[in-house]
C-alpha cells in the first residue's frame, strides 16, 4: 500500500510536496520540496495563530543551519 504524500501550497502559489517533519524542542520543522521540480526545496517551522497551525519561514540563517543539521542527522545513513 503507498503512503499518501501530503501537497500543500505555500504562498508563493507554488505546490509543495512534505518530505519530512522533524520536532526540536518546541518546533516542528518541515521540510518541503516542489512538486514541479524536486530540486527545488524549502523548510518551514510549524506555529501556531489563533489556534491554527501555520507554516512560517525560518527567523535566521542560523536556524536554517539547525534544520539542515537535524535532517542530516536524521538521514545519515541515506546521504
């Protein structure tokens, strides 16, 4: 049985597929890719507005280097 992959569409208008979700602390980090060319990728942090949870960028290239660091960790034996 396939998994079902989970589209979403972020406000460049552009259909991302979801790769992956890893947890930090108190952050959800997902990690997204397009679904029209696969090389093109993104990451968003999960929070939480008015009890919906919205996908936001990312506050600073330090946190991009924390959310690239947990994926490869996570993958380490694929890359």
């Amino acid at each position: 049985m396939e998994e079902e992959i989970e589209i979403i569409t972020l406000e460049d208008g552009i259909d991302y597929m979801v790769l992956e979700e890893i947890p930090s602390g108190n952050v959800m980090y997902v990690y997204l890719a397009n679904v029209d060319d696969e090389k093109q990728t993104c990451i968003r942090k999960v929070t939480k507005e008015n009890g919906k949870e919205i996908l936001n960028g990312l506050d600073s290239k330090e946190e991009l280097d924390k959310a690239l660091l947990l994926f490869a960790k996570k993958h380490k034996d694929e890359l």
